[in-house]
C-alpha cells in the first residue's frame, strides 16, 4: 500500500492561522505586532526565493516584516555591527540572518553575535544547549517543523528506531536531540558510515538531510516507516527533488513527506511561532 502523504502545506496553514489569530489579540490587547528583522546577504537566487517566502508569510499573520538587503560586498564587521543594533532595537523581537553568507564573512561569529533571546532561527550556542539539556527555548526551525510533522502521523514515537542521515549544526544534530527527547533510539549518519543502506533498513523513521538528489533509495526503507525528507535539490530537468526516491520509496515506506510541499513550509511556520515566542519572552 502506497505511503501516506505527510502535507506540510496544510500542516503550516493549519500552525499559520493559529498565530494570525494569537497575534491578532496580542495587538488587540495593546502590544506591538511583533517585529522579524530577516538580513539578506548578496544575490544568491535560492536565498532570494526562500527570504521573500519568510518575509510574505510573516506579513500575512499580522507581524511586521524588517527587510534589510545587503551587498554580497559588505564586510563582517559592517555585518555585525547592524546585528548589535537590530539587538539593541526593542521593535526587533526576531532576527534571522540568511545562509550561507560569502566566504569572507564567518556564520559562526555572526550567529553568535545574535541576541539568544532574539535567536529565531535557533541556532545560537545558548539555545543549541538549552536542546541538549531537554530545556528548550527556541528551537530550530526545520528539525522542530520535522518533528511537527512526525506528531501529525499520530504515531507514538517512544522506542523508536531513528535514523539521521546528515550531521550539520543546522538539521542533523538538533534533528538529533529533538528525536532524543521524543524518546527514540537515534542512529546518525554522513560520508563515514559504513553501511549505510543497512543502517536505513533498520529504521522506524528517517530523516533525509544530505543534500544530495534522490540519494536515499527506495529499496533502503523498511516497511511502514516514516519518512521525512529534508533535501532541496534541483533535478536535471530543472525541478525540485528531494533527498529520497519519492516514487520508489512511497512504495515501502508508511508516510512520506514531498518535496516540494513537505518540510519546506513547516521550517517557515515554526520560524513564525518562535517569533511570537521570542517577543512574549522579551515582555515577560
């Protein structure tokens, strides 16, 4: 039997009109919409695609969107210096700095710049070890919009067999800790695994972020997983795929996100909750 669709369209739509209504009474109660400050580095066309997704959807649950472009010129410092300033800014609850920035700037330091509090991607050391700790503030964005996606199955994860496949600091890892406080058993893998496909055929669930088209196959997925599929690439006919076989492994697996239309708009909707999280923080 063909795989369950996980639709993370209807999944975020579902999470975005839950917080248009949630900022709706925070404005009628008399505080400020709250404010997302996304900086754009540079004209990398997949950056540009993924900002003007963030900054329409941010309008369209009544938050104020704070666009700042900047050449693919501008220095580190220059950079950090409007971090420190959009930290200082109370009208700034949620700063999002786009990646990959150009070589000659160094994310580590510029994600480290970022207020913890104000830290809507996540990704900062203080929020990172909050997860590891199982005591999480805000979290990163496509590993909890993955695990959104797994609740929306209503299977009960507990004992489970995950497998990561991918370690960045991005996904993999917080993927990681965020299936480990679900109580799953947690396999992760990247370019020194040995064995692979046997690693994949023991799995409950895996999730696939690697980067790589098509790379996990169908015949890899034991029978009823669930599957979530984080890769964005572009196939050779010039449409988007993802890190999985999608056709060969709906065959096997239980549930199957798609790409596009999966994990995507889910990362997008959880940047949103951890923007009114952070300006509820910031007005306790």
């Amino acid at each position: 039997m063909p795989a369950q669709i996980l639709d993370g369209k209807t999944l975020a739509a579902r999470v975005t009109d839950e917080l248009r209504a949630r900022v709706a009474a925070c404005i009628a109660a008399g505080r400020a919409a709250p404010g997302l400050a996304v900086v754009l580095v540079g004209e990398d066309a997949a950056s540009q695609v993924y900002v003007r997704n963030k900054r329409r959807t941010t309008d369209g649950v009544g938050m104020r969107s704070l666009a700042f472009d900047l050449p693919a010129s501008v220095s580190e410092s220059e950079l950090l210096a409007l971090i420190g300033r959009l930290n200082d800014d109370p009208s700034v609850n949620g700063i999002l700095v786009q990646l990959p920035l150009p070589a000659h700037v160094s994310a580590e330091r510029v994600i480290e710049a970022i207020d913890p509090k104000k830290d809507v991607d996540g990704f900062h050391p203080y929020n990172i070890g909050r997860l590891v700790l199982r005591m999480p503030t805000l979290r990163p964005c496509t590993p909890f919009g993955c695990m959104r996606l797994l609740a929306a199955t209503g299977e009960d994860l507990v004992g489970r067999h995950a497998v990561v496949i991918g370690q960045s600091n991005i996904v993999g890892r917080p993927m990681a800790l965020e299936l480990l406080m679900a109580r799953c058993t947690v396999t992760i893998c990247h370019s020194a695994t040995r064995d692979l496909p046997g690693l994949v055929r023991q799995a409950d669930i895996v999730v696939a972020a690697i980067g790589k088209a098509n790379f996990v196959q169908g015949s890899w997925i034991k029978d009823g997983a669930m599957v979530i599929d984080v890769g964005i690439n572009r196939g050779a006919d010039g449409k988007l795929v993802g890190d999985v076989d999608f056709e060969a492994a709906r065959e096997r697996a239980g549930w199957l996100t798609p790409v596009p239309g999966g994990v995507g708009p889910m990362t997008i909707a959880t940047l949103l909750s951890n923007t009114l999280q952070a300006a509820q923080m910031q007005d306790a």
